[in-house]
C-alpha cells in the first residue's frame, strides 16, 4: 500500500471540487464574477450589519487569527523539568 504525502499535496476531493465551485461564474446578475465573489461579499454584507462570528471571521481572515498563549498552571509561565540518566 502505497503511503500518503506529506505536507499540503494530500489528496482532499472535497476541498478540490469546493475550490472549482467557488472559481466557477456566478449567476447573471453578477457577470464576471464567481461565487467566491459572491460569498465573500455575503460575508462583508452579514459583518456589516453587526454578526459578531462574521466579523470574526473577516478579522481573522485579513489579520490571522489571534495567537493563544502558551502558560502553566494558574496562567503561570510554563515549567519544564529535565532528567539526566546516566547511561547503563
């Protein structure tokens, strides 16, 4: 059995035909546009009138999404303890 690539070339049929649907042209009322054209406008238009996970997602989308912070307990910085053992 042959093994699967590694990195971003895995197989994914689903992501692929989503991405040729969104590239594809929209209705004709929107010529020359593609439905990705048309669903991030719907997008912009939901954050406009004030859907906070809309808005959300367009910050994410043009700033990235806030890092998480990394901390021990209590919110404390993280501690790492080290064991040397020696050879045997």
């Amino acid at each position: 059995m042959p093994k699967a690539p590694r990195g971003p070339y895995i197989d994914k049929p689903f992501r692929e035909a989503l991405q040729l649907a969104v590239k594809r042209e929209a209705d004709a009322d929107l010529r020359g546009k593609t439905k990705l054209d048309k669903i991030a406008n719907q997008l912009i238009n939901e954050a406009i009138k004030g859907d906070v996970p809309a808005i959300k997602e367009v910050a994410d989308r043009l700033d990235g999404k806030v890092p998480q912070a990394v901390t021990g307990e209590g919110g404390g910085p993280v501690a790492l303890a080290i064991t040397w053992l020696p050879p045997s």
